[in-house]
C-alpha cells in the first residue's frame, strides 16, 4: 500500500505478502519438467527431431502455465496492518480489496496445520461482528506474531475511544 492511498494519521505497522510456500510446488514442477527436458534430449529416443522439438515446446508451455499463475497470486497478494484497519489486496488482472477498521474487529484468530508449523506460517481469521464472513488471511509469515500485533493495536483503539 502507497502513502498516497493511507488516510490522514494513517501508519502502516506490517505490510506481508502470503508465505513463498506458496511457489515450492510451481518451482518443483519446472524442475522436474527440466529434468524430463534434459532426458528427452540427453537419452537416444527412436522419434524423428521434429517429435522432440514439439514435445520440448509443450513441455516449456506447460511448465510455465502450471509456475506463472501461482508465482503472480503470491507476489500480488498482500496483507497491511495499519494503525486504522487491516486492508487485504489482491489479483493479477483485477485488483480486489478488502478493509476492516480495527475498531470493527471484536475476533482475531489463527490456525495452523502441521505443515504450516514447519513452514512457519498460518491462517489469520479476523472477525468483526457484521453478516459479512469473517477476513481469511491465508498462510500469514510468522502468524502468531501478526495476532499479537493486531490485537495490541484494537486493545490500543478500545483504550483511546473509552477516554
């Protein structure tokens, strides 16, 4: 999130983008493609080169449908705590948001799967009280953190509007 886009008095205090696991198994994929590229052409296969030279191009088409979407969904998916709200921004071609003022926010919760445990992330599940579902912030760095973070600063807002 710019400066341009904060409102009057409007800090950033996290600004995240969901955990790089989200790219592991794209990446894993292009290297297991490379590697059946590499045998394609290394090994003495009985097919005309006309065969391998297309094989080879769908191989490579593939490989980069299967990597760019997730690799564009992670580095456009943003999370940004501010001292006034908890924004989520996301998409590649369409740009979606959605804010939550902090003192909306009455439940801040996370989970985290046993793989979510070794990849040091989680999801982040912030209610605030209205018919809309709650905000799901998936595979969060170092969630507990950012709970803790965000609940400090709703107790702060709470503290500030009782005086």
């Amino acid at each position: 999130m710019r400066q341009e886009h904060l409102a009057d008095g409007e800090t950033i205090v996290l600004q995240l983008r969901t955990h790089p696991k989200k790219v592991v198994k794209p990446i894993l994929l292009l290297v297991l493609l490379l590697a059946v590229l590499v045998a394609m052409w290394a090994l003495p296969l009985p097919v005309d080169g006309i065969v391998l030279w297309f094989a080879t191009l769908v191989l490579v088409v593939l490989g980069l449908a299967a990597a760019i979407g997730p690799f564009l969904r992670w580095r456009t998916t943003r999370y940004i705590v501010t001292n006034q709200r908890v924004a989520l921004r996301t998409g590649i071609l369409t740009q979606t948001g959605r804010d939550i003022p902090l003192y909306r926010i009455n439940n801040v919760t996370f989970e985290k799967q046993l793989s979510d445990r070794f990849w040091g992330c989680g999801t982040l599940v912030i209610s605030d009280g209205t018919d809309q579902p709650g905000m799901v912030l998936d595979d969060v760095p170092d969630v507990e953190r950012v709970q803790r973070t965000l609940q400090d600063l709703v107790q702060q807002g709470k503290q500030l509007s009782d005086d």
